[in-house]
C-alpha cells in the first residue's frame, strides 16, 4: 500500500531528496575529475540527453495507474516476457559488475589512511572487497530492517557530510588563491580540437548518473504527480548536477589530472586540504565517513535488483530453489550467487596492469550493461505511449506522442554514444593496450550477456509448443 493510498503523500522537497540519494555518490568523483576543464561541458551533456530523459521517462512509466512495476514490468507490458527478463537481467549483472568498483574506493580509503602504498595493492583491494561483499550479503540475508536502518545512518554520515566538506574545502581552496590545476575560464570548457580522447569523459559521467528509474517507484505516492514531479525531477536533477559538479572540480583544482587515482582520488585531495590547513588529525573521521558512505551505497543497491530478477524468474518458471526467500523475506539463493560472481569479477584488479585500469574497465563495462538496460526502457516507453496511452499518470509534456519521442529520442542517443565511447580506453589510464582492453570489453559483454538471451529465447519458443499444442 503506497502512502497516498493511506492519506499521506511525498511532497517535492522530500520526492527529490530521495531521487537525489538513490543517485549521488562521492564514490564518482575521481573518474569525473580526470578530465579537468571539460567537466562542465560533459556534465551539461549527460544531463541533456541522460540524466533528465531518464528520470521524466521513469516518472511516467512508474506513476501510470494500472500499470505493472518497475524495469521488468514496464518492458514486459510493452514487448513481452523475453524482453523483460533481459532488461531486469542487465539491471542486475551491471550492478554485480559495479559492486567491486564502490568497494575498491573503500579498500583503497582504508589503505591510503593506513599508507598510500597500500591503496595501490591490488592483494589489499581484492581481500578487502571479498571480504566487505560477503559481510553486505550477510545483512541483507537478516531482512529488509536490518538493511534499512544501516543504510539510512550511511546516507547522512558517509555522503552528506563528506560531499559537503569537499566542496566546501574546494571552494575555499580556490577563493584564498592557492594553485589551481586547471582553467576556470569559459573558453576553456570546451573540448579542445584534438581532444577525441575527452569524449570517454562521458562513460565516467553517464555512469554517474544512472539510477533514476529505482526513485521513479515513489511517483505513486505523490499527490497531483502531474504539478509535483517535474518539479521533484528538475530539483534533484540540480542537485546531482551541482555536487558531483562541484565535488569533481574541487578534486581536479587541487591533483594534476596524471597523479589522479581512481579509487584513491578522494583521499588525495583530502590530504591535500587538509595538509594545506593543517588539519591533518581530521583525515581519519574522513576516511571513516567515507567507507560508511561507500558500504551504504553497496547496501542500496544490492537487494532491489535481485528482488526484480527474482520476480522475473518467478513469471519464467524457474526452480523454485533459485527464486526462494528464507524467512526474512531475502531471495537467499540469488545473493549467495551474487556473492560468488562478485569475486570472480574482482579478480580483474589481478589481470589489468595497474588499479586505475582495472577500475576503468570495470566501471565502463558496468556502463555498457547499463546503458543496454536504458535502451530497453527508452524504447519501451515509446512503445507504451501508443498502446497504453489511457493508463493516466504523471505524462511528459509535448503531447500524446512528440514529447516522449523527443524525451526518450534524446536519452537514447545518450545511451547509444556513450556505448560506443566505452570501446574507447582514456589515453592517461594503463589498460593494457586498446586492443587488450577492447578484447575483454567485447568478452565480458559475451559470457554476461548471451546466456540470459539464450534462456529467455529457450522459454519462448517453449511456450510456443505449448501454445502449439493446446
């Protein structure tokens, strides 16, 4: 039962605060910041032809009444189950492939406040990851209260707080004129004429705003979603933009772009701060703050797929040992094998020549998953407009059919470029060579993504003969 059903509703404040927490990370800010002058450029483009198509195309899809639920139901009202199943299948294995990504930016907080070093040691990141998954999975195994409440105490302590210090620290670092490592002026926004390599900016910044369709599920409990919801979106649109924003140009003011980590990248710039303040007896809390941050984050994300995927293959007839819930409620079979995936995919940070490398082939092929996932919805919603035009919600202005061509016409061309510049390895990042890194680009995507399709297309023509049959 929603809270609109029972009297209550979201306002916009509170609506956007909520979409705002579901998408924000301090966890993001490094790979953004590589990129220095450009920032700005980028960050306007992702969210003309993402982050806002995303977000009004999932503010519609979810608050249409009589409409099915989330990623899977959307995809399967409009083209049925094969569909759905691929489109919840690549909402969950993007997340399985970024888990180690968040939680190497915790290991790599906790070795650089025990010794910089250390955040570089591939050993230290793969044991500290295997080892923080596996306690996440255990929480969640204990029910949906335990994670919860660990969840809520993590949003304030390990994102707020150091999201706001490190933007405030930048903008004090810049107005008491110390050094700036890179040009504030307007003209040099823009990509430079030979700056191709600038454009895989946008895999970093694209992956960074992904999210928005899991907040979208709250569009039923506001009242009048028609008036509250472009507001709700354009505020935690502003929101997202300004403090990943100001939080990436604070890290690029203050590190040359070529000594930037990407799982360290916060603490260096901490250091830096705090080393010109003297304020160094600080960086503990901080690095306290931020592994609670980053554990939140992990825990936010590691239940919800796994339900979709559960109720997916529920519908498909799977066994009933691998769709179970143990008595808290937790689908025990799915996050056991998660677990197991998990570690096999942190053994990448063993195979690329260095941490930044392994981090950036990770999270861009985290990317590509995700953004296959996005195309499904953008074209969904399309589809939906002509054959569910009556189940009235929350609608994309324009009309009953140009706005949400020009909506999601947008948010799949954003979806579509930023696949094709995740082949791209940035030219400042040791991956191993183009051609390695393109090979497991292209190996990855294969043994992720060509199983799910073969079983969804098995049960397909299964109920076909069925049908056949009767």
């Amino acid at each position: 039962m929603s809270l609109a059903t029972r009297g209550a509703s979201l306002g916009v404040f509170s609506l956007a605060m909520m979409t705002a927490g579901s998408v924000d990370s301090i966890r993001n800010l490094p790979a953004t910041a590589l990129f220095g002058n450009s920032l700005i450029f980028f960050f306007a483009l992702g969210a003309l032809f993402f982050l806002l198509p995303s977000a009004l195309v999932a503010a519609e899809l979810a608050s249409r009444k009589g409409g099915r639920a989330g990623i899977f139901g959307w995809v399967t009202e409009a083209f049925g189950y094969s569909s759905g199943f691929l489109a919840v299948w690549f909402q969950w294995i993007e997340n399985v492939i970024w888990y180690p990504t968040i939680l190497s930016f915790i290991a790599a907080t906790v070795g650089y406040w025990v010794s910089p070093d250390l955040a570089q040691s591939k050993a230290f990141l793969v044991s500290v990851i295997v080892v923080a998954f596996w306690g996440m999975t255990w929480l969640n195994l204990r029910g949906i209260q335990a994670s919860a409440g660990f969840s809520n105490f993590c949003a304030i302590a390990g994102l707020l707080l150091p999201m706001s210090l490190i933007m405030g620290l930048g903008c004090a670092w810049i107005l008491s004129g110390h050094p700036v490592q890179i040009s504030l002026h307007p003209k040099d926004w823009l990509p430079t004429s030979g700056g191709g390599d600038m454009w895989v900016s946008l895999t970093g910044i694209m992956m960074s705003f992904c999210g928005m369709e899991i907040a979208a599920v709250h569009a039923g409990d506001v009242a009048n979603p028609q008036r509250a919801y472009p507001r709700a979106m354009a505020l935690a649109t502003g929101i997202i933009v300004v403090t990943l924003l100001c939080g990436s140009l604070s890290i690029a003011a203050v590190l040359p772009h070529q000594t930037i980590s990407l799982v360290a990248g916060i603490m260096q710039a901490f250091d830096v701060f705090f080393g010109a303040y003297h304020w160094h007896w600080i960086l503990p809390f901080v690095a306290l703050a931020l592994v609670l941050g980053g554990l939140g984050g992990v825990n936010n994300w590691i239940i919800a797929p796994t339900r979709g995927l559960t109720q997916a293959l529920r519908e498909g007839n799977a066994l009933a040992r691998i769709t179970a819930l143990n008595a808290k409620g937790a689908p025990r079979f799915l996050l056991w094998v998660q677990a197991v995936i998990v570690m096999g995919v942190t053994l990448v940070f063993l195979l690329m020549p260095s941490v930044n490398g392994s981090y950036w082939f990770l999270t861009a092929l985290t990317a590509e998953l995700y953004m296959i996932m996005y195309i499904f919805m953008f074209v969904a919603a399309i589809r939906l407009r002509y054959i569910r035009s009556k189940q009235v919600g929350f609608c994309i202005p324009g009309g009953r059919v140009w706005g949400m061509w020009l909506v999601a016409g947008a948010g799949l061309l954003g979806t579509i470029v930023t696949i094709i510049v995740g082949f791209m390895p940035p030219a400042g990042i040791d991956v191993g060579g183009t051609v390695h890194y393109q090979m497991m680009l292209v190996g990855g995507l294969l043994v992720l993504g060509v199983p799910p399709w073969y079983w969804a297309v098995r049960r397909a023509r299964r109920q076909e003969i069925v049908y056949e049959v009767v």
